[in-house]
C-alpha cells in the first residue's frame, strides 16, 4: 500500500502479502530524471532471498504497523541483516505506518525511535490509508540520502582513478630517471 501511494498517489488496502513486486518510478528533475527501481518484499521470502535483496538495495524502507509487534520486530530482524552485510551507513528510512490507528497502538514511539537510531536515519509517523504527504516526504528523504551517496561514490571514484594516474606517473618518472642516470654512467 505504500509503494502503489508513493508512485499513484492513490490508496489500493488489498495486496498478496506474499507477492514480491518490482516497480519503476520516475521522479522528473530540472537536471536529470532519476528512476527508482522499487522492490516491494515478500513477507515469506527465504533468507537466501533477503540477503539478495539487501545486496542489491541502494536504500531501504523500513515498514512497521503501529498495531502490530510482530511487524515490528521483524523489520528488527532485518535492520539486524542489513547492520551485519552493508553497515550503518546505508540509505535508509524507518516509516512508523497506520498512525491513523493510534487507540489500538501496540508499538511505542520510542520503540520505532530506537530502530531509526539503530539504522542511524530518520523515521516518519504516516498513515498510508489518510494521505499522500507523510509518504511522499519520506521517500523525499530517502532519495536525497541517495543522490548524497552517489555523490560521494562518483568522488571516491574520482579521486582512485586520480591517484592510478598519479602511480603510474610515478612509475614512469621513475623507469624515466633509471634510463637517464643508466645512459649517463654509460658515457662517464
Ligand atoms: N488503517 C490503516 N490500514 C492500512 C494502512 N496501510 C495499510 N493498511 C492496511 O493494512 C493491510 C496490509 O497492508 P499492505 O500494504 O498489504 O502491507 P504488507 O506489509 O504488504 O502486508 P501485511 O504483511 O499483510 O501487513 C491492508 O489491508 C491495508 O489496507 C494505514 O495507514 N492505515
């Protein structure tokens, strides 16, 4: 429900839990489109499969219900997953759903609060069910986290290939004096 609000803005409540999904986004930017490749998880995916799925992510939603622990603390189990294969320093948001169920609460706030702190990202009270914004300001959110990742990959990046080109350089300036001094003691 919070992927089909995010891309249609429209609430659909009923879907296959046990269906994954992949969806494309395109979110229009003055400079360049940026396209969102979407996977909406399975809740009976094997192990194998998570840690695919957390190989393959460039940021991760965390979804719990508000009414419902369990939801809650399996998305602890993955927070735990993704810790262990990539770090803390992930993409991520945690979203805190059904807020409009706030009498039937089974989740504390500080709960969902010790969860975003774990994964070291923000985390959204929403109710997918009452509107549009709380979502679109999460995912928001997230592709900013993304496009700053980015950003720092594409310098990294930059500054390996510098310091290749640098080595090299270094090589053959050295090859280059080995070849004068050898020349020159050849003529002393
Ligand atoms: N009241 C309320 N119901 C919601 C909200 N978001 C989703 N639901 C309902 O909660 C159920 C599960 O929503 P899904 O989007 O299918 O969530 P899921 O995690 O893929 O599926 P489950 O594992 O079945 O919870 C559906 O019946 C939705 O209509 C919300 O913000 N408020």
């Amino acid at each position: 429900a919070f992927v089909v609000r995010y891309m249609t803005k429209r609430y659909i409540g009923d879907y296959d839990r046990n269906k994954e999904m992949l969806y494309n986004h395109k979110i229009p930017s003055p400079r360049d489109d940026v396209t969102l490749e979407i996977i909406d998880t399975a809740a009976n995916d094997s192990t194998e499969h998570k840690e695919n799925h957390i190989k393959w992510g460039d940021g991760f939603v965390f979804i719990y219900s508000i009414t419902d622990k369990s939801s809650y603390e399996y998305a602890c189990t993955l927070k735990d997953m993704l810790v262990k294969q990539r770090g803390q320093e992930i993409p991520a948001v945690v979203i805190a759903n059904k807020c409009d169920l706030l009498s039937v609460r089974k989740v504390s706030d500080s709960e969902g609060t010790t969860l975003a702190e774990q994964l070291n990202c923000p985390k959204f009270d929403v109710s997918v069910a009452d509107g549009y914004s709380g979502v679109s300001e999460a995912m928001d959110e997230l592709v900013i986290q993304l496009k700053r990742e980015f950003v720092k990959h594409c310098s990294q990046a930059a500054v390996v290939a510098n310091d290749k080109t640098k080595s090299k350089l270094f090589t053959f300036k050295k090859g280059f004096k080995k070849r004068i001094s050898r020349s020159h003691s050849d003529t002393v």
